[in-house]
C-alpha cells in the first residue's frame, strides 16, 4: 500500500493512500468469517454459515464493511506518523478522494485538522490602559431613590385623577372575541402597573387617560406568535372599569431605611449604604468597561499581532453558519437568486471569511490564554449562570438548560464565560487590584 502523511501547516494535514485490491480482498475474507460466526441464514446453524454463502448473499454489504476497514487503518497510521494526539485532533477527518480504480485499487485523500500551536509571546504587554471609573455622588442619590421607590408598598393616591404612565391602575376587565368571552380574559381589582409592558401591546396605552369608576371599551390585536392559538393574531374587546390608582411613594432615606436594606450588618447607617451602593455601581461600571471597550480592544490587538495557522474545517464551519445566518435574513427572491448562481453564494462566502477567521483566531487564543493563566470554567458553574439567568427572567430553569443542550450551546456559553474570566483577570492585574 502505497501512503504519505504530510503536515500542511500547523493545524491541518493530509494523508493520501493507494489502497490495493489485496488488501481489500483480505479485509473481505476476515469481515465474512467474523459475519458468518454471528449470522442468522435461514436454512443454517447460527454459526455455521459457509463464509462462500455469506459472501454471496452480503456482497455490497460485506464490501463496504472491508474498504471501511482499510480507510481507518490509513487514517490511524496516518496519525500515528504525524503524531498528532487523539486529544489535539478537531472535528472528523474529511475524505476529500474516495476513487475506486478498474484494477480493483482505490486511491484515498484524508484531510486532518488539529489544535494548532500558540506562541502568545509577551502577551500582557498589549494590554490596554485601564483606567478606575468613578461614580458620582448625584448617581448615587438616583439608585437611592430608585431602591426607595421600588420597596415601599402601593398605596391609593391622595387625591383624584386620571391614570398616567408608571401608575399602578386597579381595574376589572373582561375580553370577548367576536363577542364572545374568552378563558382566561377576565380578572376583578387587577393591579396593572402601566408601562410594564405586561398586558397585549396597546392595552396599557389605552388605560392613560381613564378616570376613576370611568367605564371603557379597549380594543386589541393579539400578536400572531400568542401562546394561545386560539386568539393569536384575533381582534378583541376588553370591557374595562378603572376604581382607583396607586403609587409607590418613596421612603424616608435615612439610618431606619438603611438598616431594612441591610438587615445582616451591624451599626448601618445611610452613609453605610451609600457606600455599598457605589461598589455595586462601580463593579456595574467596571464591568461595562470591560466588556464593551477594553476586552474588543485587547482581542482585536491579540487577533491582528499573533500569527499561526488555522484548522480550515473549523473556518469552513464558522463560514457555513454566517452564511446561514445571512440566508435566513433574505427575501424569498434573494434566495431564489442564490440557488440559481452559485457564484453568488462563493461570493458571499468570500465575503464572510476574513471575520470567520478573525472569531475563529479569538476561540483558539482564548483557549491559550486560560492555559497560560491556569484559568478553568466547571461545567457547574455554568448550570449555575443558566439556571440564575433562567429565574430572573421567570423561566423553568430545567427547561432553559435541556434547550441548550439539545441546541448545541452549551460549549459557546462555556468558552463565553472563559473568555469573560481570564480577561478580566488581565484586566484587573493591570489595573492592579
């Protein structure tokens, strides 16, 4: 068998091989005696199988089973000699020539990829300038107001008036489709804050404006992606009743509210909690400096100054799924345009490529990164962030979880988190906390 194992560059190789027809007959031979002692032929013994039956009845069958034999021995031998670890390889190997020959031989063309080797050189020192972020005092007096604001309890307003934006409006309603009422379309004494955003777009809009014990017919559109099939997309009628409004007022800021803010601390005082609100402002601050300016600015100098080669079938995949994603945004008339030229797609494919390989260079040094800084993310941890993320947005965190898997993101959330960690490490180094 004639074989070669050559390195393309330090994520890719390819290995080419001459299968002969003696070695496929061999393998032939051995996958009909090992299928002839397990077998079920009508008319023989379990085990017992003549191997010449085998052979005539399994031909197709037994054939592929032996060129499949002889491809993974070309494929592992290939590996073994350019010796690549099982863990370094990325993705499956692309049989890029399958060529059967008349003399019974068959020409075969692996493509590998493997992790590639990073030299990351001196890479603190393309750090950007980081810089503390201040938080003033006229800031903190707002989140003060805003903590004030939204722990104090409704209560009904002094004095009579009509219902504006951010109210809290006790109301009756009842909603009918074609005149008929609906399951579920009816509530006595609801609190609605207005503005939320809760209720079926238009419907808050329409309460503004009403006035106690103030009688009003509310027409809406349910949005065509309503949970309920039944009323997706329908016009309906709310008979509505507003009987009073009430506000949240704020409280008093001193050391009382400061010690219901901070039940567990001892001696706080207001000036306690000013203090624990600017942390909680400047790691928000710090945190949104990170993550939308200095972090795009250190990748973008680590993705343009470190040079190495690339696995093309991970650029290929990163390439496939912009595309896909730019597929899904078209008109049906653009879509129509691209089957009929595949110029086109290669031209879009081109045109995607250059940021394909720029996310692609960023996954494999971050990856280096975390090494160099011993830097880890457990997949607890990231249960942890999905299920937290899942209950502040009142979700079933299971169900949140089991979407992800099943879709294929988990892995992205993970290298996201690594990446989030190991820079801001770097970050806070320089900045020398």
């Amino acid at each position: 068998m004639e074989f070669n194992a050559n390195r393309v560059d330090g994520a890719n190789a390819v290995i080419t091989a001459t299968v002969t027809k003696e070695t496929i007959e061999a393998n032939l031979d051995k996958v009909a005696k090992q299928a002839a002692k397990t077998m079920n032929v009508q008319g023989f013994r379990k085990g017992k199988v003549p191997v010449t039956v085998i052979k005539q009845r399994f031909a197709e069958k037994l054939r592929e089973d032996a060129e499949g034999d002889a491809l993974r021995k070309v494929l592992n031998d290939g590996i073994k000699e350019l010796a690549i670890a099982s863990e370094d390889l990325i993705g499956e190997p692309n049989i890029s020539k399958f060529d059967k020959k008349e003399d019974g031989s068959i020409e075969v063309e692996i493509a590998v990829a493997c992790k590639p080797t990073i030299d990351l050189g001196d890479y603190k020192s393309l750090l950007p300038e980081v810089a503390e972020k201040e938080i003033d005092a006229a800031d903190i007096d707002a989140r003060l107001e805003e903590i004030s604001k939204s722990s104090a309890p409704l209560a009904k307003i002094a004095r009579k008036r009509a219902v504006k934006q951010d109210d809290h409006a006790v109301i009756d309603f009842e909603g009918f489709v074609d005149g008929v009422a609906f399951e579920g379309g009816k509530a006595e004494k609801y609190p609605l804050h207005v503005g939320s955003g809760s209720f079926i777009p238009g419907f808050e809009e329409q309460v503004i404006g009403m006035k106690y014990e103030e009688q009003k017919d509310i027409v809406v559109t349910f949005p065509e992606s309503y949970q309920a099939k039944n009323l997706a997309g329908k016009e309906a009628t709310f008979k509505v009743t507003l009987h009073e409004i009430q506000e949240k007022a704020a409280a008093e800021l001193n050391d009382e509210f400061a010690q219901k803010m901070l039940p567990n601390e001892e001696n706080v005082t207001i000036d306690t909690l000013r203090e624990k609100i600017k942390e909680q402002m400047k790691s928000e601050a710090m945190g949104k400096y990170y993550r939308e300016e200095l972090k795009p600015a250190y990748l973008e100098t680590l993705v343009e100054r470190i040079e190495f080669a690339l696995p093309n079938s991970v650029v290929d995949q990163e390439i496939n799924y912009a595309l896909n994603n730019k597929v899904r945004s078209m008109g049906e008339d653009e879509i129509k345009a691209l089957q009929e030229d595949p110029a086109k797609v290669e031209e879009i494919r081109n045109e995607l490529k250059e940021d394909a390989v720029n996310s692609v260079k960023a996954t494999f040094i971050i990856d280096s990164l975390a090494k160099a800084e011993n830097i880890q993310v457990s997949d607890q941890e990231v249960m942890q962030v999905l299920y937290y993320e899942a209950m502040q947005m009142g979700q079933n965190p299971q169900e949140v979880v089991k979407q992800y898997q099943e879709a294929g993101y988990l892995p992205a959330i993970k290298m996201s988190m690594i990446e989030e960690k190991v820079i801001s490490k770097l970050l806070d180094e320089k900045l020398g906390k």
